[in-house]
C-alpha cells in the first residue's frame, strides 16, 4: 500500500461540492416541501448556524474559547431594536447595518480587552464582558425594556421588492426565510474565504503553536483581534436576523447560558471542522425544540446530550462522520 | 449610624455565603485544574436538600432543626465524591473546553434534577431564620440568623486555613495542586486526592446553599445566579488562592450591599466591571500566583 493511501483525500472543489450542493438545494426547496413551522423552525437553526461559524472562528481556527458570545448576538439583536424604538426604521437592510456595526463595535472594543490572554482567563474575561452587557440591559429598563423586552414589527425587506403580504406566519416561512437563506448562504463563503486564506492560515497556526506563530513572523495580538472582530460581526448579524424573527428581544439572550448553549452547538457538530457548526446548530436548534416539546425536563436532556457528546463523541457530528469516511476510505 | 452598621453587617453577610461557594469552587480549581461550571447548581443543591428536610421534619422543636443546617452539605459531598470519579476523571489528559462543556452539561442536568425532584416553586424553611429573633446593634434591629451565617463564615473560614495549612493532608493537598507529577512521583495518591478535594468543595458549595435558603428560599436559578458571582470572587481573589476567595468575597459583597442602596441600576454591572479590571491589571487576581 503506498503511502499516499493513508492521507485524507483532499478537498477539492469537485468534493466540497459533491457534498454542500445537494444541502444547498435542499435549502432552497424546503418550504415547499414543509408545514410552515418546520419552515421558521430551519430559520431558527440557520441563524444559529451563522452564529456558531462565527464563534468557530475564534474556537476552532484561533483556538479562543469564548463564553460571552452571547454578547454580540444581543448587541446584534437590540441594535434593530433600538433602532426600531427610536428611529422607527423598518427596513431590514437597515436593521442588519445596524446590527453589523453595533456588534462590530461591540467585539472591537471587547476584543481589544480579551486578546491579550488565553485559555481560562480569556474565557472568563469574556463571560464577564458579556455579564456587564447583561446586567445593563436588564436594568436599564427605561431604555431596553428590561425583562419585559422591545417588541420590533415586521420588517420590510428590499425597500418593499418582496411582498410582504398575507399574515406574519406566511411572510416568515416564505420572504423571510428566503432573505435568511441568502445571508446564510453569503456568511458561508465568506467564512470559506476568511479561513481558505493566509489570515486563516496564520489563526491555525497560531492557534497550533503560538510561540512559533510568533517567531515566523505573525503579530499574534494583532490576528487575534481581527478574529474576534469578524467573529463578533457574524454572531451580530445572527442576532439582527433573529429578533424580526422572534418579535421580542428581552436580556436573556444575553445571559450567560445563552453562550453556553453557543458553545455546546458549536461542540455538538464538531468544531475542528468548517461545517461543523452549522450541522451543529441546525441539529442543537431541533434536539431543543424536541426536548421542550417532549418535557419540561428539556435541560436535563440537553445537559445529558452534552456530557455523553463530550465522554464518547468529542470530535462532533461532523468530525466523527469525517473520521469514520477516512476510516472507511483506507480500508479500501 | 444605624444604616451604616445594617450596611456592613449586610456585606459581611453576603461574603460570607459568597466565601463558601468561591472557596470551594477555587479549591476545585487550585487542586485539579477544573473550572467547575455546576459548583452554582451544587450550591443550590445543598440549599434544595436543606430546605426539604427542614419543612419535612417542621413538626420537630426548631433546636432540633439547626442540626439539619449541615444536610445538604453533607448531600453534595457525597454527590460529589461520586461525580468526580465518573465525569470529571476521564477528563482530565483532554483540553480544557472539553472539562468546561462536561460541568455545564452537568450544571443542566442538576438544574432539572431540582425541578423535578423539588417541583417549580420555591421551598422556604423560613421558621429556622425567625426562631432566632433579632437584637438591637447600634440603633438597628438585626436578625440573629443573619449573625449566625456571618460566624458560620468566619469559622468555615479559620477552619478551612488550619486545615490547609496545618494538617498534613492539607501539605498534601498544597503539593498536588503545586505540582501534580511531582507529588505523585513522591508517592502521593492523586486520584484520591483529586477526590478529596472535589468533595470538600461540594461540602463548602452545599453547606452555603444551606444556610441561606432560611433567608431567601430555595429557589431554581439561584444557581447559575450564584455561579456568575462566585466567578467575580474568584477573579478578583485570584484562582486558586483560599486568601483571595476570602478576599474577594468581602469586597463583591460589600459592592453588592452599597450599590443596592446607592446605585441599583449599575450594581451588576459595577461588578462585572470591577473584576474585568481585576482581570486587566492583574490577571492572576489579587492574590493568584502566575
């Protein structure tokens, strides 16, 4: 056997392809295919994909755990409604600028505080970051509506170009869905490109070998809080897609076990791997669902889940499925 | 005159409760390297067991119910001397973020062991804190129970110390978690030792759920409330260092009591504040080393 057999094959186009277009398409025909529900449900999923590609950015290719993700997807989340509240913008457009440079200056800030440390005290500095936010939004409650939350409308989606009519259920599992799909499908390539590239190059190798990194030459600081601020931006955009889509947005999603729950998706499908986290999250979001349907006792199963995952899976969905296709592939 | 003694009798109060839970938790994490997620939950689990074996045997004299206080103390520890074996030892040659996903999977899976066992309202043994009374303190009118939480503290506190400092399983307990190769090359027993010391934190998390639940009730999410603050008395104090949770606690717990009076709105989030910058200055904490 010669050695080359031993080697994962590698990932060209044609393969990357052979597997993302058929999801791809799936995607695209599914509310045609399903109830309404399932349509929103995916939604939900989608936009929790997007959040977790951006999180494994900083996890899985810079080797940061964050635990205050959920600072930016609320940052993301009550930027549209602030924006709804004060400006009495309606535009969806308008809501994701607004969620994109709210979370952007959000993470540029806490980035600058959290890169300069690694492993447990960069994820509690994070957690705390993330605690103030919190703490700020339950109690301001003149301003974000505390545990009462801000409520933003409908949005309008290209100025008007997709027709918002018929009753909210439709616009969500048609319109908006679409718009959500589009978005999703343009983090994805963007998130390729980011990690394909000598930036994400460099983020492996300093998450591989820091001191190394160091000495060929990579401003490790530097790199570092370009990551955050891209994975900021991304879980933003999360949050902005997410508040039209629950109506409401109230600090929970800003407490600390929201992160937690980031985490465990992102986990969940394997966060060595690109695709990881958006299988991750699409499954975390039904596994939850179908707890919650199932019991009231749904943290238990989540938390069971999690410590059998951890015990017995730790490569994730995806990254055991990749193993068990090389396995299978030397054998041959 | 009144309100300033009411004001720091409150604080040492809450660090002293706050003390309990930070020490066991930068314990676990000075010893075996484990930042333990669910030490809030446990916290509350030791609160829960209290709590019900108090209101179960209400009809006893109340004298009778203060030797219950330790129960749910004594609940954890034993929990924990069974988790630590089964969840956490498998664990420990694995990267860190794997021993931070097992004890959130583990703080989910108490929360709703607690909602089912206990049920969603809150448990108050109530009679335990009134049974005391109260005494005047400079003009005030104070509760004794809240004085008997703030001994509690103290003694946990000097008792802990000696036991660190001064025993021999406690050198033996310093030289694991200075060194874990060395100590087990001296022929030290480090599994046990990791038991050990994970069960003593259990005990310390379960004994302050336990005397607080007569003042403010068993309540679901008071652990992972509890568990965000037990993390600010740490950073602050230093992980790993029993000083800096003693420390610490005072200093979260006097922030807390003055800002609820002063300044409610920032109170949390003065606090949050105080120990990113903890974080900042000083990563190791006021008394952490490296």
């Amino acid at each position: 056997m010669n050695a080359t057999a031993a080697l994962p094959k590698a990932l060209t186009l044609r393969r990357v392809g052979a597997s993302t277009i058929p999801a791809a398409l799936l995607l695209i025909v599914i509310p045609f295919l399903v109830p309404p529900y399932q349509t929103i449900l995916l939604s939900y999923g989608l936009i929790f994909a997007i959040a977790a590609l951006g999180f494994n950015l900083l996890l899985g290719y810079t080797g940061l755990l964050s635990f205050g993700h959920s600072a930016y997807f609320g940052v993301g989340a009550y930027a549209v409604a602030f924006l709804v509240k004060y400006f009495r913008v309606a535009s969806m457009e308008a809501f994701l600028v607004g969620g994109i440079v709210a979370s952007a200056a959000a993470a540029a800030l806490f980035g600058l505080i959290c890169v300069r440390y690694t492993r447990i005290f960069f994820s509690i500095l994070t957690l705390a970051l993330s605690q103030v936010l919190w703490s700020l939004a339950l109690k301001f409650y003149w301003v974000t509506g505390g545990t009462d939350g801000l409520r933003v409308p409908t949005p309008t989606l290209l100025a008007g170009l997709a027709q918002a009519g018929g009753d909210k259920v439709t616009f969500l599992s048609r319109p908006y869905y679409y718009y959500i799909l589009v978005v999703f499908f343009l983090c994805v390539g963007v998130m390729w490109v980011i990690v394909n590239s000598p930036f994400g190059k460099a983020l492996q190798a300093i998450r591989d070998n820091e001191t190394r990194a160091e000495f060929v030459g990579v401003q490790v600081r530097r790199y570092r809080w370009v990551a955050f601020l891209v994975s900021g931006i991304f879980t933003g955009v999360a949050g902005a897609l997410w508040v039209p889509l629950n109506g409401l947005t109230t600090p929970d999603i800003i407490y600390w076990p929201f992160s937690g729950e980031i985490v465990f998706l992102t986990v969940l499908g394997g966060f060595r791997t690109f695709a990881g986290p958006i299988v991750g999250a699409v499954v975390f979001n039904y596994l939850k669902q179908y707890a919650i349907g199932t019991t009231t006792y749904w943290q238990f199963i989540l938390g069971a889940v999690l410590v059998v995952l951890v015990m017995t899976m730790p490569a994730g969905i995806v990254g055991t499925l990749g193993r068990l296709g090389w396995r299978s592939q030397r054998a041959n | 005159m009144e309100t300033l003694a009411v004001q720091v009798l409150n604080s040492l109060f809450y660090a002293s409760v706050l003390f309990l839970i930070a020490c066991g938790l930068t314990l676990i994490y000075g010893v075996m390297r484990i930042v333990n997620l669910a030490h809030g939950n446990l916290y509350a689990l030791g609160g829960y067991v209290t709590a019900w074996a108090v209101l179960r045997l209400g009809t006893l004299p109340p004298a009778w119910l203060f030797v219950l206080l330790p129960a749910g103390a004594i609940a954890v520890a034993a929990l924990g001397a069974i988790l630590e074996p089964s969840l956490l030892r498998p664990l420990y040659r694995r990267p860190e973020e794997y021993q931070l996903l097992v004890t959130f999977g583990l703080l989910l899976i108490l929360e709703d062991l607690m909602h089912f066992l206990w049920g969603p309202h809150p448990l108050s043994p109530g009679a335990l804190a009134d049974f005391l009374g109260s005494t005047s303190i400079l003009g005030a009118t104070y509760p004794n129970y809240n004085l008997l939480v703030i001994a509690v503290g103290f003694v946990a506190a000097a008792l802990i110390w000696a036991f660190v400092y001064k025993t021999k399983f406690g050198v033996i307990l310093r030289a694991t978690s200075q060194d874990r190769r060395m100590a087990s090359a001296l022929g030290v027993n480090v599994k046990r030792v990791y038991v050990q010391a994970f069960t003593i934190g259990c005990f310390l998390a379960g004994l302050g759920g336990a005397i607080i639940v007569p003042i403010s009730g068993a309540v679901l999410g008071m652990g992972v409330d509890a568990l965000v603050l037990a993390f600010v008395v740490v950073v602050i104090g230093g992980l790993g260092s029993l000083e800096g949770a003693l420390v610490g606690a005072i200093i979260v717990g006097a922030v807390r009591t003055l800002g609820i009076t002063f300044f409610p709105e920032i109170e949390l989030a003065v606090l949050y504040l105080i120990a990113t910058a903890v974080l900042l200055a000083r990563p190791a904490g006021l008394f952490g080393r490296a």
